[in-house]
C-alpha cells in the first residue's frame, strides 16, 4: 500500500508563550513534531508532506534535508482543512493518505497502521476517543445503525450534540483519491469561518463511503499540547511508559516516578537506576550496572559491572567492564576506560584513554592522554594539555605512579614504572623505572615572626 502522510504544524501555538514554534518544542528531548514523523516512518516509502506556516524557517531549520519529507506553506490559517488542502498538489497517486498533528506526538506508531489498515476504496478510518469533559472537541455523530455521519464542532454544535462522549482527535486515514475531490469542495459557513478537515466525513457518507473508527490503546495517545501545562503532562505521561517498559524487561528503577528518557535507552540484565537519574541521546548500560542518583549520562556505552556514583556526568564516554566512576566525576567526550578503571570524586575526563586497571581518584584533570595498564594518579594532577592555541598529548607507561598534586605539561611522555614526586611539574619525559621530582628547594626561617595588622 502506497501511503502519504500530512503532518499539519502551521500554528502559532500563542498559549506556548515562546518564539519557538510549537510543534518545536521537546517531549523527552525530542521535538513532538519529530515523535510524529517517526512514528510516520514505520510505513515503508510513505511519502511525508509537513505544512508549516509560522516559524517556518525554524522548522525548515531542524527538518529539512531529509530525502522523505517535503513541506508546504499555509500562508493564512483557515482551518484544519484549508491547511491539507495545501499539500494537496504533493500528493501523488497513493492508496491512502494519513493527516497527522504536529503538536500531538505520542500516537503509536501500531495505532496508526491498525488505522491505515481500516482504508480501501470504500472506506476510511477515524481516530476517535470518548472523554468524560468532552468541552471544546467535535463530537462524532451516530445514526440509528451506530454508523457515523457526521463530525460537528463543539461551538456549532446543538445542546444534545454536546452531551455526545465520543470526540474527534482528527486524526484520519482517507482514500487519497476522495480526499482530492473532497478537500476543494470544503466550505466555511459556520461559527469560526473556518474550511474544517471534519466536513469530509458527512462529504464520505454522502457518497457512500463507511467511516471507521477505532480508539487508541491510550487515550493520550491523542492528547495535543496547546500550553506548557499540557506539554508538561504528556511529559510525564510518556516517562511513565518508558518507565514501565524498563521494569518489564527487568529493569530495577528506584523510583519509577523519577528519572528522564530523552532518547534510546538500553539495559542489559540486572541493571539498577536510582533516582533522578538522566539518560539523553542513544545510552547503553551493560549486564549488572548500577547508576546512583542525580547522574546524567549521554551518548554513552557502559560496560557490564560498572558503577556510576552519585551527580556524576557523562557524555560520549566509553566504558569497559566492571569501571567505576564518582561520585561527582565528569566524563567529556572522548573518554575511554578499559576493564576496571576507575575515575573517583571531583576527576574530569576529556579525549583520554584510561588503561586497564588504572586509577585517577581525586581532584584531578586528564586530557588528551593515554595511561596504561595500573597506572596511579594522585590526587590535584593535571594533565596540562594546552598552550592557548594548541592540544598536546601525555603518554603514561604500565604501572607508573604520578604523586599528587603533579603538573605534567604536555607534550610528555612518562614511562613504565615511572614514579612522579608528588609536587612535581614534569616538563621532559621521565623514563621507565625513573623517579623524576621537580620543584622548588623547600626554605626553612627560624623564629619568623608573622605579620600582623597595624
């Protein structure tokens, strides 16, 4: 089946009070105009048509490029159908064409194909939900048969329409070729001087078609964010999937109620998440990991039995097994630990290599380095990379000591099992089973008398 998709996102979205266009703004570190195309995306070869109108260049700006997506201007906004109707001329010659929203993210992609599946040449889907406050929604009108026959706004509706439970999320599947003889024909003699996208399900009945309906698993699957109350509570709502589906694959969360998904996350087995923790971008945790609380972990891959302490933050890091990091490490791109390093409190990681075994505890800076195997630094270490216009690199041998509070300037290479004197700032390179110590003659005054205030 040959499949265009209509992704309305032309509106101002005011109530948002921002200068961001609405369908921008994120649900789980995602645009809710990008949760709807890729939900999209899971028919094959669908053809996608967004209509945009203010913020456009924004929405050109953060879409555009994609060899799958083409975009259409609503210049004035006159309603739902005037808005389809200008991607009418993109449409080719597909079976079916699916109208979207872009500021309601979180249908499922499986809702949408049970709703495409509904379409032939004599008949087309509607998505349809029943609400206790149906306040504000067009109410689908029933005959005698239950058949529908009809979809009336709330304001052009009559006191008995308005007790109607059963509402219009317009969400829809059309025959393509009815929706270019009906779209033309859409007219706006009612209360808002609007051309409605709903008028075609009485145009659909006069000329024979059935108009099938099917409701969602979740009702919020059709929930539209107009404010950043709404935006905030399908947040939360859509967290809350995410959650579940965690713990039914095993995974223990402290408090299920408290942590953030804002991309891809994946768990082995065994994996234990304490609160408040943040994952963005695509985050892999190995077999048996363990995250504290208040962590934030980017584009990251962390090996089987690791652990990652408590307000630690990482971001394209690469951990091996059994590593452990924090608490309140950093972890910068580039970082790279093999099996069983450790980063301890207050160390920052940038474009380095940690070896296997080795250790960097406390209060100290690596960048641009590579440490081998059970290598030790001390605590207050840096690593002094950059001269203002250049980064350079230190190589540390196996086994090497760095005593603390060590400045190693860049470029430098210490060997294996090398020793470091503690206050030192190395500036040639030490050899293998070299002790290098430099720093200033320690003076010693007797009886000195301290300064003291006038």
């Amino acid at each position: 089946m040959n499949i265009d998709v209509v992704v309305l996102a032309a509106g101002q979205g005011s109530r948002m009070k921002s200068s961001l266009p609405k369908v921008l703004h994120p649900i789980a570190g995602k645009p809710m105009l990008g949760h709807v195309l890729d939900a999209a995306r899971n028919f094959a070869g669908a053809r996608m048509h967004v209509v945009i109108g203010h913020g456009a260049q924004h929405i050109r700006d953060a879409f555009g490029g994609q060899d799958d997506l083409s975009f259409a201007i609503q210049a004035e906004q006159l309603g739902t159908g005037h808005a389809v109707l200008q991607a009418l001329p993109q449409l080719g010659n597909s079976d079916v064409t699916l109208i979207l929203y872009g500021d309601v993210p979180l249908t499922q992609a499986k809702t949408l194909q049970a709703l495409v599946a509904l379409v032939d040449a004599k008949n087309m889907g509607l998505l349809t939900v029943v609400m206790n406050d149906a306040t504000g929604y067009g109410r689908i009108v029933r005959n005698a048969e239950q058949q529908v026959v009809a979809i009336v706004e709330h304001k052009d509706a009559s006191a008995a329409q308005r007790e109607i439970r059963e509402v219009n999320t317009g969400i829809m599947a059309v025959p393509t070729a009815r929706l270019k003889q009906w779209l033309p024909a859409l007219k706006n003699n009612n209360a808002q001087g609007e051309y409605y996208l709903t008028d075609i399900i009485a145009m659909a009945v006069a000329d024979g078609l059935c108009v099938k309906t099917l409701h969602p698993e979740f009702a919020e699957e059709t929930n539209g964010v107009n404010n950043r109350l709404q935006q905030a509570e399908l947040e939360r709502w859509h967290q809350a999937q995410l959650s579940r589906k965690l713990m039914e694959q095993g995974v223990t969360l402290l408090d299920p109620a408290r942590i953030d998904i804002r991309g891809e996350l994946i768990c082995g087995r065994d994996v234990v998440i304490d609160i408040n923790a943040v994952f963005e971008g695509r985050v892999e945790l190995g077999d048996g990991v363990y995250v504290g609380p208040n962590c934030v972990i980017k584009n990251c891959v962390i090996g089987a039995g690791s652990e990652i302490e408590a307000y630690s933050h990482l971001e394209e890091a690469t951990l091996a097994n059994d590593c452990h990091v924090g608490p309140y490490a950093r972890l910068r791109p580039g970082a790279d630990l093999a099996d069983k390093a450790k980063v301890g409190n207050f160390v920052e990681i940038k474009k380095s290599k940690i070896g296997k075994g080795s250790k960097v505890n406390h209060l100290s800076y690596i960048g641009d380095a590579t440490l081998g195997s059970d290598v030790n630094v001390g605590a207050g270490t840096i690593t002094c990379n950059y001269d203002g216009v250049n980064k350079f690199k230190t190589q540390i041998g196996d086994n090497a000591f760095i005593g603390s509070n060590s400045s190693l300037v860049a470029p430098v290479n210490i060997g294996a099992y090398a020793t470091v004197g503690a206050g030192s700032t190395i500036t040639k390179d030490v050899g293998d089973n070299n002790l290098a110590v430099a720093r200033g003659k320690q003076v010693q005054i007797d009886h000195w008398q301290r300064p003291v205030k006038k």
